[in-house]
C-alpha cells in the first residue's frame, strides 16, 4: 500500500543478534517486501519511526557513524547481511574480520 514499514525485533535475548535478525528479515521477505524495503526498514524507515532521522538512518555528516560493513550487495541478496565483515560504532572500528 506504500505505508513505510520500520524494523523491530521480539527477541527478548533469548537468541543471538544475528539469528533474531536473521528471522525479522525473513519475515519481511515473505511480508513481499523487495531487498531494497527491507534495508529501508532497517535504516532510514527505523530512524523516521523514532524521530531521529537527523541523526540516524543515512550516511551523512554529522550523523552518528554505526556501520556494518559486509561482503557482497544485500540490495541483490540479503543473505550478505549474514557475511559481516567490520562493525563500526560511533566511528570507531568494534570488529574487523577482513
């Protein structure tokens, strides 16, 4: 219906980070939600539904610098979410598996 949707998770810590995720976008691709739908929900969407898209949700100066940085094109295949390669949080490098 074009109604923009935002990710969220019901993991209440009972399984991994990546294994919740893993599930949410599964779920969205069988809501019919297109690859791109799915990265929107999980960035720009996400930082709109919670009033904090100056300063999350897009790749811009002056906006907090959370990154995941993965091997391969999740807007072909969003199984290269699962293939993380550096975390970075606030700018700084947290993981590097290169």
């Amino acid at each position: 219906s074009g109604a923009p949707v935002a990710f969220g998770t019901d993991n209440r810590g009972d399984r991994p980070v990546r294994v919740a995720l893993a599930a949410e976008i599964d779920s969205l691709l069988q809501a019919s939600l297109t690859p791109q739908q799915v990265l929107a929900a999980l960035t720009v969407n996400g930082a709109a539904y919670l009033g904090r898209s100056g300063e999350l949700g897009t790749i811009e100066v002056g906006k907090r610098a959370d990154l995941l940085l993965v091997e391969g094109d999740p807007l072909v295949d969003l199984d290269a979410l699962r293939n993380i390669m550096v975390v970075v949080k606030d700018g700084a490098l947290i993981v590097d598996y290169r």
